[in-house]
C-alpha cells in the first residue's frame, strides 16, 4: 500500500485509515503526490508548502487556517481560475495549481 510521507517537523498529519491512492499534482511548478479525497489545501499542507498566497495590501504571507471554507486565507489560482479556496476542492489527477498573489484581475478588458 501506498503511504505519503508528511515533511519532518509538519504539524500536519494524515489519519491513518484515509485513502492511500496516489494523485499527482503541480504546484508551483513542483510534483506532489496527493492522496484521492484530500482537498488542494490539505495536500498543500501534507507536502510541506505553508503560504498559498500573498494579500493585496501588504504582501504578507497566507495559508490554510480554518480548513472549512470560512476565513479565505487558502486562496489558490487552480487550472487559471483565481480565487479558489483551496480547502473546499478536492486534488485531481494533473490539476495544476499557483499560489495568488496580491489582488486577482477583476473583469475583462476588452469588454470594460
């Protein structure tokens, strides 16, 4: 059976009787397995990767917090669509995955 290791020194651990079945994702550019039924935010966490974006105003750091969909800091751009939380989509095979940074793009500018 197939087992996903957690980086040492995570605070983040996977429950043992969870699906062991591999998915591959990109973040960032990078390679990560996944477990199927893990949530992008989860996997993200399990692989180490804390900051998933930065806010529009300061630039400081955000991650997963509340891992419910309620406090937003888990934003991802997944597949080019911005402003997904990360904690409510669940990983698929190939999904492609980029930190938001800042403010995203509102509208279009050819119909603005």
């Amino acid at each position: 059976m197939w087992k996903a290791s957690v980086p040492n020194g995570s605070n983040f651990a996977r429950l043992p009787n969870r699906s062991s079945v591999p998915v591959t994702i990109h973040f960032a550019g990078q390679l990560i397995v996944a477990c199927e039924g893990d949530t992008v935010a989860a996997a993200l966490l399990a692989a180490g990767h804390i900051v998933t974006r930065t806010t529009p105003v300061s630039g400081a750091d955000r991650g997963p917090f509340c891992m419910m969909g309620v406090c937003f800091d888990c934003l991802v751009e997944i597949d080019g669509e911005t402003n997904r939380q990360g904690c409510m989509v669940e990983v698929r095979e190939g999904m492609r995955i980029e930190a938001m940074r800042g403010a995203r793009q509102v509208g279009n500018a050819e119909h603005d």
